[in-house]
C-alpha cells in the first residue's frame, strides 16, 4: 500500500508540475523525473512478479489437467463392480 500511496502523490506532484512547467528549475524538473523513474521501476517490478507467479500458478493447472487427461477418467470401485456382476 505505501507504494501505490507513493505513486498516487507523485502523480499529483507530476500534475501540479504541468501546471507550472514554465516556472520550474532544471533541478526541480530532474528530481522529479528521479522520482518518476524510480516509483515507476517499482511498480513494474512488483507487477512482473505478480504476473510470473499467476503464470505460474496458470502452468501448475494446466499441467495438472494434461496429466489428468493422460490418466483417464477415475474407475468405479472394482469391488462394487464384482457385487453386481456376482463376482468372488
């Protein structure tokens, strides 16, 4: 949550820049776009690995489902099978 917070005031601070871009020092400007940088590569590398790990979550399924599927169908009981067939 503190990063979203993070990017949520850095945006505003980005807003007001555009506002005002005419009366900003290059300083201001290159400390902004520090922060930019910065916020930015955290939240795409949060987000890079939430993906990987639904990716892989998503993988596990599928592959649970090929293996199933490779399996078969599960069999009835055998033992109920030799009750009505008159088995021993």
């Amino acid at each position: 949550m503190e990063l979203h917070q993070r990017g949520v005031d850095l945006l505003v601070n980005v807003l007001d820049a555009v506002d005002r871009i005419d009366q900003l020092t290059s300083a201001e400007t290159r400390v902004l776009l520090q922060e930019v940088a910065e916020v930015m590569s955290l939240i795409l590398e949060r987000d890079a690995r939430i993906a990987l790990r639904m990716e892989r979550r998503y993988a596990t399924r599928e592959q649970v489902a090929r293996e199933t599927k490779q399996v078969g169908p599960p069999r009835k009981n055998s033992l109920a099978r030799q009750k009505t067939s008159g088995g021993s």
